[in-house]
C-alpha cells in the first residue's frame, strides 16, 4: 500500500510533464492537422537551453527555465515560419516527412553542438527527499509538479480567456469557418506551434534537471507524446492532459509491479491496443462520399 | 419477375439529423429503377446504405434473397452491386486503360503465385482482361484516350469513365448516382445512349438523378423519395401524375424540374 | 502514345518498353557483377555491399510506401527481425520460457537461417497488416512506429535470447553450396558483395513482377483512389496484407544478409534512423518506381562513405534531414520520373 502511493506521488509527478508534452502536440494537431515529429527535439532544446543558460553563462535557474521556455517557443515560431507555411496544401504524410526530416537535423545539430556526452544542470533544491507520512519525494520533483500545473492552468487560461485563444479554438473546430470569421489562420497556425513548441520546451527545461540531459532524450519522449496523445484522442486537449497523466500512472505502476526493464514498452504496447482493437472509438469518421 | 433488390425498413439518422426516415422498395431483376427527390431527400445517403459505405440505423437489404447489410463496400461489390459516384471518382495517375485494367479486378483471379512466377494461366488471364478492357473501352467510346492519364480528361469524359468503371466491373445491379450532372445536352444524349446499352446488356440498373426528361425516358419504375420518406413508385406515366410528386417538388422550390415532371 | 501534357508513362517506365529499356537493366547488373573482377578493392566493395543491403530494405519498403501508399515508419521492424532471427538460427539459443520449459536450438545451417528470417519477418509484417490497415493515416504511422520501438525494447531485455545491449557476437559468415567447393563460409568480400547483389536482383525481379500483375494493379488501384478501388470489389485488407508480407519478408532477407555480414547484432539494429534511412532512399529516388529505391540507394549508401573523414558523423544525418526536407518540398515525385519526364521532353 505505501509503495502504491509512493508510485501515486511519482506517477504524478511524471504525468505533469507529460500532460504538458501531450497538450503541445495535439493542439499543433489540432489547429493544424501536423504530425509533429519534431516535439521531442524541442523537448531535449528546452533541456539543453537550460543547462547552456544555467552552467554556461551562470543565469539564475528559475530565470534559466522561463528563457528556455522562451527559446523553444522561439524555435517553433520559426519552424513553422520556415517550413510548414509553405507546406499548408501540402498531404498529411508529405508534412510527417519534412517534420521528420526536420527533427533529424535538429538532433543532429544538438549532438554537434553538445557533443554525446550527458550533461548534469545543477539546481538550487538540495536533494534530500522530504517524508511525508509513507511517501518521499524530492523538492525539485515538487518544484517541477507545481511548474507543469501552473503552466497547464495558465494554457487553459490563455485559450479561454485571450483573443488568440479564441481563435485557436475557432480554427482546432473549423478551419474554414473561422477564416470566414476573419481569424487570420497564417498566424494562428504560427502562434499554435510556437506555443505547442514552448509547452515542449518547458517539459524539457523542467525534466532536464530531474534526469541527465543528452541529445537523444527526444527520441523516448517524442514517442511517449504520440502515445499520450493517442490515449487521449488524436486533437482533444482534456483527452490529451488525462491521456498524459495516464502514461505516468501505467509507466510508474507497470514499471513498479510488473517489470522495470520493459517500463518503457507499455506505453507502446498501449498506444498499438488502443489503435488495433478500438479504432472507431478514437478515429471520428471523416471520410465522405458520393 | 424476382426482385433483384430489397430495402425493407431502411432507417438512417447522421448525427441526430434523420436523412432516411422509412423507406423500403425493390429493383426487379432487368429494370431500370430511378430513385428521384428534391435536394436533401436522401437519395445518395441511400445509395451509400445499399454499397456498404454507411451504416443503417434500422432496415434490411436483401441482394438477392441474401441480407447485405453492414457489409464492407468490397465484400458488397464482390457480390455483384457495384456504383458510380456523384463526384467525379477516377483513379487518378493511371491511364484510362489502367483504370479500366482496375476495374476489372473481379473478371480475374490471378493469386500471388500466378503474379510471381508469371504462370501461363496468369498471363492467359492478363491478356483476357486486357482484351475485355478494350472492348469496353471501344464500347464507351473512350478507346482513343486510353494511354491519356485519367485526371487529364475532359470533365464529360471523366464522368463517362466513371460510368464505364462501374459498368466494366460486370454487375449484376448497377447504381448511377447522377451520371448526367454538370453534362452539356450532347453529352446527356451520349451518357443515356451507355446506360442503355448497358441495360441492353443484361444489367439492372438503379439511377439517382436530376434530370427529369432522362429519368422519365429511362425508367422502367421511378420512386419518388422526400424528406427521408417514400412519398410514391411507379411507371413513370403514374408518377408524372400524381400530385403528391408535384406538391413536393413545387415545395422545395425546384420548379424547372417540377414542369419538366409534368410535361 | 503519350498524353497531350507529355506525363502518361512517367514513373512508369514499364509501361513504355523499348528495346533499350529492356537490356538496360540486364547491362546495369552486369557491370556490377563484373566489378569485383575489374577493381578489387576490398574498400569499396565493403561499402557497396552495405549500400545494397540497404537498397534491398528500401526495394521492400517502396512496396508499401510508394506502390500501395502507406506510410509505413516500423520497417526497421522487419529489418531486426530478419537479422535477429537469422543470427539467432545460425548461433543456437537455450530458453526457459516458463513453467520450468525450456526451448532449445542447435546451430543451423545459414541459409536455414536465412529462410527462417524471411518467415519470421513476413509473419510479423501479416500481423502487423491485419492490425494496423484496419486504421490509416496519422494513426498507421505511429502504431508502425510503435511495433519497432516494441521490439527493440525486447531485444534490449530479453537478455536470456538477445544478450540485451551485450549483443549477438561470432555471428558465422554467410555459407552455401559453390559448384567444385561444396558448401562453404563466405569470407571474401567479393563473394558477399555478389551473395548482395543477387539477393538485391531477386528483391527487384519479385517486386517487379507483383506491381506488374492484377495484384499490383489492385495495390495501385488502392492507393489512386480508395473508395472508388472498393466500389469495384478489391478488397482492401487482403491487398495491404499482401503487400506487407512480402515487404516484411523481403526486409526480413536483408536484415539477414547484414547479420552475417557485420557478424554482430544489438537492439540498435531497430532504430528510427534506419527506417528513416530507408525512406529517404525511396523518397528521393521516386516512391512507386521500380528503379527508385535502387537510385536512392546508391545515393544514400555511398554518401556516408563519400563524407567520411571529412566532416563529423553528425554531418552525414543533418545532410539526410535536409535532403528529406528538400526533396519532399521541391521535387516530391524523386529523381526518377523527374529524370523520366525530362528524357521525354528532350
């Protein structure tokens, strides 16, 4: 019983950031029908752009993570400025190519830059765990819990009450309407990822200190967010913040219970399931004929 | 005469809206039977139904004495009811010969051993299929384009293509959904002269369409669909006749076609 | 006769059968047969057997990526399997599989293994077919992603079978029967080099004569326009599945030609970036073309080679993400029915 809820509290922890992953890809997928292939990357930019602001240039760390936030969104705007503009009549598949091909070379490109060796990002939370009854957690873990809930709180904020909220809203329901509605889609499209970007780059900041930061941590997560995503429905933003703390909860449950090397497996496992036994339920049919 | 098609109880609701609220009728074995209606009436969510690619809410439908429904479009077409679509639906990238090689899929048997090896009984049946594919392209007209990619094609051979895909397929009951829409008169007079000949030919064929001189020179049996609702069926002299046709085409505000019904 | 817009037989060129165009290719294979013999440099034929390798992954993955349109990302799956398989067969195995049960293999012959790799490899791709083309799209992609992510997990973990990370070692060379030698290991690099290229010849010719025949036609039929192809009577599932078998199959053969090759195998064989590599090579060479994949191939299995010493290994991946990028923003159809289409102009 106290392990489950030591795998409560951790799951919990998990699941935020994956939320805040999971909410970033299906609102790029959403408003604009994109397979984003390079949201890992952009988690493992959030994460590296911490460690170069904090151990490189010696910037306070709480200032590190809202730069580095900053610079995936930054990052983003300009994907979406560079590439996808110009792909926006351009088949689903043919956009998943150039994203895939995008995060190669962004990946790559980290790797250059950084080298493969993993690199630590010091954090001012001193590392004993607090105790609280059966359960111990550590106080960056808490910090990084507290973070994803005020981030994914302030993102639900922005889409209800803003006017770019509105009108991500507008497009993620009808495209076609809401450019009649005189929603200028150009810019939502480049707001969405941009924003979609920085949720993944903040996911990244925040976790980069809890683990080691290396050019490949965005391969796993780019992955777990397709999964997370999926659970929750392909383009639901609800779907996608349970979907994410779902992920925590079976990788930490699964993990704790049934086996710890195949931990990361489940997700997939999952996600193959889902889609194979129950495709109805998540594909809405859009197909239309005659 | 038996009845090669049966709707019995046919009930479709889309999203809460009711597109085809009861509606049974039949297609007697070698007839041309028109389904006509105003806009919205629910003919082609019917034609969907009978090839599989809706789901009925309620109703049967019965393919020669055998209940198809909720089959698979393929499984549907396997068995002998092929359609045309009311968009234009060719397979685009390939010649006009290659769309009529596809189309006549059903006419082969060739499995992967055939394919691989290129067995003699393989390449007996390709040249076969290929004669066949020409001869019904002779027979549309459309054999002087067959090395034109179909997309390429004028929009009045484009439609007379899709016509000869479903034709070519060699079904025993062939659904038009619309084959003269968007046509100019003469090619109209082209598009009847196939469906005819096509009927000639031993095929029983159900039509949607708008054009009501055509459906009224076509037509063994017409059936008079509104708002989701079987409303009359009969020769076309009957349907012509009766009043509630006219109050329903009159209501919908569709008056050429209305004086075209009671010419 | 070609259409009015000069596009008819592009990337077709089968259809368009000269004489040329029929001795062509048998020429192509020649000289490279004859290569070893005119320059044996060990160097060169190393590289050109490991790009053939790939050609034949990417022969397999246009299959499904070009001829029946499915954007089919696991196919480093089959890849794995067949060299895991393969290796698996050659080396012996002795597992408990539970209940106190053991299962154990004595080596095998390699060509054993060999075929074993290709059952194995096809098997996996009808699952994954009868699983995965029940949904499309978005969804398709990333179960396919998934199953290899799957199984490259269980090549990590099932350290009993794969040795995990440690890897499969000593896997023993490609071995068969040579007329006046009996069956022997192949381990000069000429004979594996011409084991590669007839593999990769057969590869072609299967593939070949599937999108030429009724089945291919289906395939295509599918792929131009999925409604309309159902409305005839093809049947969807059953095609797709055909397709991913034999594409399995065939990437299943590959995988064991690598495995007896570089004669050591870890869960890496599984990486996204194999399959990424694999997609570049038929998408730049012009997916649904015979001739793509074998273009793409030879491109992209020599620019490594090409790069090396020069630049950073990093550089050889960015350059295959730019590539990508490029070639599916400006030039979407690949190389050959762009080269095809300029030919008929000239």
């Amino acid at each position: 019983m106290d392990q489950a809820l030591q795998h409560l509290v951790n799951g919990t922890v998990l699941g935020g950031t994956y939320a805040l992953l999971g909410i970033g890809l299906t609102l790029i997928f959403g408003v604009m029908r994109v397979v984003n292939f390079t949201h890992g990357e952009l988690y493992a930019f959030g994460a590296y752009m911490t460690y170069a602001f904090v151990s490189l240039l010696g910037v306070n760390f709480f200032a590190a993570l809202a730069l580095a936030t900053l610079c995936g969104v930054a990052l983003g705007a300009a994907l979406e400025l560079v590439l996808l503009r110009r792909m926006r009549k351009a088949d689903i598949d043919s956009v998943m190519l150039v994203m895939i091909g995008a995060s190669l070379v962004l990946q790559n490109g980290e790797m250059w830059a950084w080298g493969g060796v993993a690199k630590l990002v010091p954090n001012p939370f001193n590392g004993s765990p607090l105790v609280i009854g059966p359960v111990s957690v550590l106080p960056l873990r808490l910090f990084v819990l507290a973070v994803s809930a005020a981030l994914l709180l302030g993102f639900w904020l922005m889409l209800d009450r803003t006017r770019a909220g509105v009108a991500m809203r507008a497009t993620f329901q009808d495209p076609e309407t809401a450019a009649l509605m005189g929603v200028r889609i150009g810019w939502v499209n480049t707001a969405t990822f941009a924003i979609g970007s920085g949720l993944a780059a903040a996911a990244g900041a925040l976790l980069g200190p809890v683990f080691m930061v290396s050019p490949t941590m965005g391969d796993l997560v780019g992955l777990k967010a397709f999964a997370i995503v999926i659970l929750g429905g392909l383009g639901s933003l609800p779907g996608a913040t349970l979907g994410g703390f779902a992920l925590g909860f079976v990788e930490e449950y699964a993990g704790g219970y049934l086996s710890t090397e195949y931990r990361d497996a489940f997700g997939f496992l999952l996600i193959i399931l889902v889609l194979a036994l129950k495709p109805q339920g998540l594909v809405p049919a859009k197909e239309r004929i005659g | 005469m038996s009845d090669l098609l049966r709707v019995e109880g046919l009930a479709v609701h889309i999203g809460g809206l009711v597109a085809i609220a009861d509606a049974s009728f039949v297609v007697p074995a070698g007839q041309v039977v028109s389904l006509i209606g105003p806009n919205g009436a629910g003919k082609t969510t019917a034609f969907n139904v009978i090839t599989g690619y809706m789901r009925p809410t309620k109703g049967r439908i019965l393919f020669d004495g055998a209940d198809i429904t909720g089959l698979a479009p393929d499984r549907i077409a396997e068995r002998g009811i092929v359609r045309s679509f009311q968009r234009t639906s060719v397979f685009t990238g390939c010649t006009v010969l290659e769309n009529a090689l596809m189309a006549l899929h059903r006419r082969g048997g060739a499995g992967l051993l055939g394919a691989l090896f290129r067995l003699p009984s393989a390449r007996r049946e390709e040249a076969r299929l290929r004669a066949e594919a020409w001869a019904m392209l002779e027979f549309t007209g459309l054999a002087e384009r067959a090395d034109t990619l179909a997309e390429v094609l004028a929009y009045g051979e484009q439609r007379r293509l899709g016509i000869a895909l479903a034709a070519i397929a060699s079904p025993r009951l062939l659904l038009l959904d619309e084959p003269a829409a968007g046509l100019n008169p003469s090619e109209t007079a082209a598009c009847m002269a196939l469906i005819r000949q096509l009927r000639d030919r031993g095929a029983t064929i159900l039509l949607v369409e708008h054009d009501m001189p055509m459906v009224m020179q076509m037509s063994d049996t017409i059936v008079v669909l509104n708002q989701g609702r079987i409303i009359a069926a009969g020769a076309p002299a009957e349907i012509r006749a009766n009043p509630e046709v006219i109050r329903a085409y009159l209501g919908s505000g569709d008056w050429q076609e209305a004086a075209h019904a009671a010419a | 006769m070609t259409a009015p817009d000069g596009r008819s037989a592009e990337g077709r060129g089968e259809l368009n059968r000269s004489r040329l165009h029929h001795y062509a290719p048998w020429v192509f294979v020649l000289v490279l047969a004859l290569l070893p013999l005119a320059f044996p440099d060990p160097y060169m034929l190393a590289v050109l057997t490991s790009a053939g390798i790939f050609i034949i992954g990417a022969i397999s993955l246009n299959l499904l990526l070009g001829y029946t349109g499915q954007l089919s990302l696991g196919h480093v799956a089959f890849f794995g399997l067949g060299a895991y398989t393969s290796a698996l067969a050659s080396l012996g195995f002795d597992i408990g599989i539970g209940f106190g049960l053991r299962i154990t293999l004595q080596p095998q012959p390699v060509w054993l293994g060999f075929i074993a790799a290709i059952i194995v490899a096809g098997g996996f791709g009808w699952l994954l077919g009868r699983l995965a083309f029940r949904v499309r799209g978005a969804y398709f992609v990333i179960i396919t992603i998934c199953f290899a992510q799957v199984l490259r997990m269980v090549a990590l973990n099932w350290i009993e079978l794969t040795q995990g990370p440690m890897a499969l070692i000593s896997i023993p060379p490609f071995s068969m029967w040579l007329p006046g030698q009996g069956v022997v290991p192949l381990y000069s690099k000429a004979q594996n080099y011409w084991l590669v290229l007839a593999v990769a010849v057969l590869a072609f010719i299967v593939v070949r004569q599937l999108v030429e025949s009724r089945i291919g036609r289906a395939l295509v039929a599918l792929r131009a326009n999925e409604s309309l192809a159902r409305s005839v009577g093809i049947r969807v599932t059953h095609y797709l599945v055909i397709a991913a078998v034999i594409s399995a199959g065939i990437a299943g053969a590959a995988g064991s030609l690598f495995a007896h090759y570089i004669r050591i195998i870890d869960p890496d064989v599984f990486l996204f970036i194999y399959t990424v590599t694999m997609v570049i090579m038929v998408i730049t060479g012009g997916k649904g073309t015979l001739w793509g994949p074998v273009v793409g191939g030879l491109i992209f299995g020599l620019v490594p080679d090409l790069l090396r010493g020069h630049a950073r290994p990093e550089a050889q991946w960015v350059l295959y993400g730019v590539a990508m990028i490029l070639f599916v923003m400006f030039l979407p159809r690949g190389i050959v029915p762009a080269l095809a289409s300029l030919r008929r102009r000239a």
